[in-house]
C-alpha cells in the first residue's frame, strides 16, 4: 500500500465503517473549534484527502511540545500520526537513528518537494554562527534553511518556534529567534504555548488535512479559533472579576471561594490561548481552576515580562512597589530584596498569610 | 501496593462536591437548549452544542446533567470506542457523549433533532451491508445446489 494513498482507502482497508468515521468527524469538528454540525462536510473533505508529508525538526527546545502531542487525548496519537499524516522524520519519535534517519528526512524532501508540512518546535540559535545547537553535523539554522525550500507550509510549535520563547529571554546567550525571523517566503502558522494545547495542535493539522489550507491567522500568526479570544474572556471566574471579587492571597477567602485571580498576577486579560475552554489532560482542568493566575505562556516574551505575580494593573516596576511601605528609608535595591525575604520569612515561621508582595522577592 | 497506572482516573484525587456553585453557565445553557427545541417543534430545524467549547465552573457539568436528566431512550455504539446516547427528560433533546478506545472524551455535545445524526445508519454502511447479506445468500444458494 502507497504510505500517501487518500484516508479514505485507509480506513476502508482497516473495515473502520462509515459512522465510525462519522464519529470521527464529530471530534474533529469538536477539535477544529468549528460548528458542529459541520460533521458531515469534514468526513466529505477528509474521505479524499491525501496524506502529507510531514518532517518535524526539533531545534532548541525541551521535547514539552511533542510531550504535549504524545499526550493529546482527542483523537489518539495513532489516528494523528499514522491515519491522518505520514511524519516521516522527528528525531525523538522515530526508530530510525544516524545516517537512515537523516536519509528518511532527505527522501521525504525530495519525493514531496512543494508538498510536504515542516513543524517545527525549539528556537533557533544565530550567535557565533548558531554553533549552539546541531543535528548531524548541522547548525539549526542551516537545517531550517534547507528544509523549509520544499515545504507548503511551516508550522512553528510551542513559544519558542513561535516567538523565541525561554531560549530567548534576556540575556538570550545564544542569540535564539523565531522561525518567523528566518524563513520569510513560505506561510508560517504560530502554534505558540509552553507547551501549546495539544488539540490546538492536532486541531491545525486536521484543518490542514480537510480545507488543504491554513486556518485563519491573527496578527501574531496565530489561528483565530484557540487564539481569537483572551483566557480572561473565556474564564469561568470572569464573573467574579465584573464583580470586583479578587483573590488577595493564595490562601485566603477568596481564593477559596474560587474569586478571579488577577490581583494575584493573572495574566488571562492579554494571553490569547484555548486553555479556559479546551482545558488540559483531557479537559480535566486549568490552571486557573487549579487556583494559580495565567503565566502567559503562550504570548511573545512572557519571560520578560515582570513578575508572574504582580497585577497586570500594576506599574511593570514592580521592586519599586514593594519597597514603598516595607522598607521606608532603606537603600533601595539590595537592601529592598533582603528586607521582603525577611518578611516572607517571617510570615512563614509566624504561620501568617503571604501576601503578593512576599512572593515577589 | 498496587501501583497507580497511568491513566487519568487511576490518581486518586479528591474532589469536593461543587454542586452549589455555579457562575451562571446552567441556566444561560437552557435558554439556548429552550430555543432550540422551540425552533425544532416548529420547523423541524436541528441544533447541536459542543460542550467542549464552554467555559464551565468546576461542578457546573455534573449540575447539567442533573438539570437534563434523563428520559426515555438511551443507547450505546460501538464504533472506535463507545458513544453513549441519552435522551434528556425532554424529548428532542439528547446528550451524546463519544469516547475513544481508551475511554477518553473526544466529543460531547447536546443535540436537538429528532434523532441524533450518529445513530442513523449511514449510506455507505448500508450499501456494504447489502453486499455482504447478498454474498451469504448467494453462498447458501451455491450449497444449496451442491447438495442437490
């Protein structure tokens, strides 16, 4: 059988009936963020759609985003992987090792020039040459460079692909950027996360697979469907927040009555992500319900971007702000930080109730 | 000491009952699912929510299902994992919940029709089926006549 023959002869061949599929669709639809009832049209679409190639290259990065994907519940990695698209490289995943997993890679770019799907998760390092990161004798860049020739499409997931993500926090020692800052003459979709959502993931390549094209982009290059809205906006403590309910501490009352954590640090008024709705671990939770704010994680340079515990309301100085009352006359500076630990320690030995400001040094 | 599994389910966690709060999802859900149903009693058009793409409030999910409950007809399929299918206490209105083969969610939706759209036998399952009923009765006839 042709490993690129049309999803449709596949399934037939492995007697997977058509409502079966159907079902399948359902999900999908469920996936793609799209009406539901759009079920039918999907299984229309993807009964004659042909597989694409489908290269993954991992450059400077922590594997969480194929983590993410190997852990995607809805579908299962085997429909994604071996029904839906044929991933004919990634270095982690496949068995290949050496000279016949870079010869698979080289295949694949040569039988499907202008067809295949390039992912790719881990920024790219471009200091002293991008030395800092290869694969087989290859910087990151040169790699990038040469494969993305051949591809429609290049899918940078996770933040870091996105938009440079932790490689590229200050002091950024290896000069780490985007895919987005390399390659500019091929359509780029921005899966970003830390990790991404794993059915945002699957989600794209599914919309890829039924429409033949690439969902609409917001002008992060993100698709619209997971991230058109905010977290704040779609949070089941948004009501609280209108309310003017906040949680003051992690283990006061409000936090306990499940009150909006913003003046806890939540950053869910400006992430743009799927997590409110689409939830994690098989839509058992977020982290929000878990009771902790929104990191941003899947913003461009949420690392830098003050403390993860300081109010989206609050100046972006946010040592200056704790210095205020606690250590009136104190040099600031050293002696602000040494004052804080001093009184989160404190607060710690005394059993009391930490406050925002006790975390933040 | 058994072990925990990898699975979701096999963590023993604790959960409080929830079932008192709630942000307002519940009764905003049955307003829609009222204006659905008035829209399929009057001209027959269908609808369908995803839950999926709803914001719900810990406990506001199991208060939904209390607020349905259940009615007349329930029914199981078994196509690449189970899907279960309930009418609610209102007639038209079913709660269709698909699994995966490994009993995770995949799909979960409220839809209103007369008849959930997955348990209609399919075109092309039929025409399949036609073939393999034609083929016994074309096998018995050929032995049939052998034994003749």
């Amino acid at each position: 059988m042709n490993d690129h023959d049309t999803l449709g002869e596949r399934l037939a061949q492995q007697g997977v009936s058509r409502r079966a599929f159907l079902k399948f669709c359902t999900a999908m639809a469920s996936l793609m963020a799209l009406p539901p009832g759009s079920a039918n049209a999907i299984a229309e679409a993807l009964i004659k759609a042909k597989r694409p190639s489908v290269i993954w290259l991992s450059f400077q990065e922590c594997t969480g985003c194929t983590e993410s994907l190997t852990r995607s519940y809805s579908p299962t990695l085997e429909n994604m992987i071996f029904d839906m698209i044929s991933l004919d490289y990634h270095h982690t995943l496949q068995a290949a090792s050496g000279y016949g997993a870079e010869k698979s890679r080289q295949d694949a770019m040569e039988n499907f020039f202008g067809k295949y799907l390039l992912v790719v998760d881990g920024s790219i390092p471009l200091k002293d040459n991008g030395i800092y990161s290869t694969i087989a004798g290859r910087t990151n860049l040169d790699l990038l460079q040469d494969v993305a020739k051949g591809a429609a499409a290049v899918i940078a997931v996770g933040t870091c692909a996105a938009f440079g993500g932790i490689p590229n926090a200050k002091p950024n020692p290896t000069g780490a950027v985007a895919v987005s800052n390399i390659i500019k003459d091929k359509p780029i979709i921005n899966i970003s996360g830390c990790p991404p959502i794993p059915a945002v993931i699957t989600g794209v390549l599914a919309h890829y697979l039924t429409f033949g094209s690439l969902p609409e982009l917001d002008e992060l290059g993100r698709p619209k469907s997971y991230y058109g809205e905010t977290i704040h906006d779609r949070c089941y403590r948004r009501p609280f927040y209108d309310q003017g309910k906040f949680a003051k501490s992690f283990d006061d009352e409000g936090a306990r009555n499940g009150w909006c954590l913003f003046e806890l640090g939540c950053k869910g008024p400006t992430t743009h992500n799927a997590c409110a709705t689409t939830k994690w671990n098989g839509g058992t939770s977020f982290p929000i319900e878990s009771g902790h704010g929104c990191l941003g994680c899947s913003e461009p340079h949420f690392w830098d971007a003050g403390s993860f515990y300081s109010a989206l309301s609050m100046p972006a100085s946010p040592l200056k702000l704790a210095t205020g009352g606690a250590v009136a006359g104190a040099a600031v500076g050293i002696g602000a930080s040494v004052a804080n630990r001093m009184k989160k320690n404190a607060a710690k030995s005394a059993h009391e109730t930490s406050t925002i400001a006790d975390l933040e040094k | 000491m058994k072990l925990p599994g990898n699975n979701l389910k096999d963590i023993p966690v604790k959960t409080d009952n929830a079932e008192e709060y709630s942000v307002g999802n519940i009764r905003a859900l049955q307003a829609e699912i009222a204006a659905c149903l008035e829209k399929l009693a009057e001209t027959g058009e269908t609808g369908i929510i995803d839950l999926n793409s709803l914001p719900f409030a810990p406990g506001e999910y199991e208060q939904l299902r209390q607020a349905l409950g259940q009615g007349e007809v329930s029914a199981r399929i078994e196509a690449i994992g189970p899907s279960e299918i309930i009418e609610t206490r209102y007639p038209g209105v079913w709660w269709v919940t698909h699994y995966n083969v490994e009993g995770d969610i995949v799909a979960d939706l409220i839809e209103i029709s007369w008849i959930p759209e997955i348990m209609k036998s399919q075109p092309d399952d039929i025409r399949t089926g036609l073939e393999l009923l034609r083929a016994q009765l074309d096998d018995a006839l050929i032995n049939d006549e052998v034994q003749q």
